[in-house]
C-alpha cells in the first residue's frame, strides 16, 4: 500500500481522485483550508471513504509545514505527493490589479514551493517518490482573459521541470497533468477584476469576456467526456506506471485542443534533452519516460 498526500483534495479534481486512490488500496490524505462551511459534506464523504484530512492553507507557510508533517504522521510516511491545489481567475488582463495577480500566484506557484519544501526531506530521505502536479493546457499556450491563471501555471510549469531534474538524482519522479477545460467549482471560486473605471474604458469590448464565458460552459455541456473524472483517470493510470517510466506529461482534454498540445509538448521534450545533451546532463531527465 502507498502513502498519497492531496492538495486540494475537496476540490473538482481532488475528490474523484482520491475516491479512486482509496477503491484501488492507498493510503490518502488530503488539505481543505477549512472543514467547515461548503465543503464539509465533501470533507464528510472522504473521510468515510477513508482519506485523512488536515486543515492547511498552502499561501501560509507555518500551515504548509504543520500540514505536511500532520499528513505524513497519519499516513506513517509518504510516497506520493499531488499538488492539486489551485486557484483561477478571468478577466481582461489590464483590470487584474497586480494585488489580483499575487493572489493566484501565491496559490499556483509560492504554493506548490511551500508544499514541496515541506515534503521534499521526507521524500529525499527515502530516495524514491513520485510527485504530480496539476497544470493546465492553458500552462501552455495562452488564450484571451485568462492571462493571470496562464502565466501562473506557465510559471509552474517552468518550476517543475528544474524540480524534475534537480530530484532526479535523489529517485524522485516527476509528471504534470494537463487539463483542459472542466466543469467543476473552480469556476465559481475564480479571482475576477474590480476596476470599473477602466473597464468602461474597454466599452463595447467589456462584454466579451462574459460571452465567452457563456460560451464555455455550452461546449463542456456538449462534451460529455469533459469532465473531471478524467483526471482521476489518468492519476490512476500514471500511477500504475512502472516507476521511472512514468510520462514527464500527461494530457487530458477531450474538445480537440489536446492533441496540439501534446504536439508542442513532443518538441519540447526533444529541444529540451538536446539542450542538456550539449552540456552533458542529459542523464538528468531519464526518470522520466
């Protein structure tokens, strides 16, 4: 049995995976920032499911690391860490005050470090673990009003391949997931900009990003595979992948934007391994298939 700790793990993503993780034998533990409130039947639900919660917030760093240790004592170790936790945000980018943008960044990218500089001892110590975290499509190529979250998960993605071959060495695997577009609650809980001075300014333009908004929702209505049980998924089968053989990315998008992106992503992975092959680290990256 492996031990599994979820950020995030009240979350769209973060309980369908955690249910599949508990049916399939592993040890789950999981962060909320609070029991209480909305997510509480959700807390209810997993943990008679089995999974072990903690109350952590992942922009305090104290929280991070009591939350950490706590997860790891009551799973009596860890082998796996899924940085889920996330926040999004839409808006014309102009509004997004530079107060907006720290929020989603200390959530998206000074997050994921705090975790991963409260887990990472434990892990190092052992010389083997995987870690996984939760990108986004749009942590690859940027689409209009979602500038913030884009840039923040392009600024994860760009942490996660130094961790991938800084850790490679201590056995540590590294693999993001990449969504696209799913219906779940994080839409509900998205930074949005406060700025109607200048948003007059953009006049009739104003009301784009609410039509497309619209638009959004249709199209995941329509797609009935476009759902967050994909990611589970995909988690699962990850993970019963050979260690060492694991794909440093994984996609997961079913409206036709996926295969483009695993395109680009191809090309990345062989400019990357040429890059370190000229300096002669290319050793660095074969933990990951």
């Amino acid at each position: 049995m492996k031990n599994i700790f979820i950020t995030g793990i009240a979350g769209g993503f973060g309980k369908p995976t955690a249910l599949a993780l508990l049916e399939r034998g592993y040890a789950v533990a999981g962060s909320i920032r609070s029991r209480g409130g909305k997510k509480a039947a959700t807390v209810a639900e997993l943990e008679a499911a089995g999974a072990r919660i903690v109350e952590m917030d992942v922009t305090d760093t104290a929280s991070t690391e009591r939350g950490v240790s706590d997860a790891i004592s009551q799973l009596g170790g860890l082998d796996i860490l899924f940085n889920n936790a996330g926040i999004g945000s839409y808006g014309i980018q102009e509004l997004m005050s530079p107060e907006d943008m720290t929020r989603v960044f200390d959530v998206n990218v000074m997050g994921v470090q705090r975790v991963m500089r409260a887990a990472l001892p434990h892990l190092r110590a052992k010389r083997r673990g995987t870690v996984i975290y939760t990108s986004s499509l749009i942590g690859r190529i940027a689409t209009p009003f979602y500038g913030t979250y884009s840039a923040s998960k392009w600024a994860l993605e760009a942490v996660v391949e130094c961790y991938r071959t800084e850790l490679s060495g201590f056995g540590i695997e590294s693999c993001l997931i990449e969504p696209g577009a799913m219906p779940t609650a994080f839409f509900d809980g998205m930074v949005t900009p406060n700025d109607p001075a200048r948003e007059a300014e953009y006049g009739e333009f104003a009301a784009v990003p609410a039509m497309s908004s619209n638009g959004l929702a249709q199209m995941l209505d329509a797609t009935p595979d476009q759902r967050p049980e994909r990611i589970a998924e995909a988690v699962v089968a990850l993970l019963d992948r050979p260690f060492g053989e694991k794909p440093f990315r994984t996609v997961v998008d079913f409206v036709g934007v996926g295969p483009e992106i695993e395109r680009y992503n191809d090309v990345l992975h062989d400019v990357t391994r040429k890059v370190l092959t000229n300096f002669g680290i290319e050793q660095m990256l074969d933990l990951n298939a």
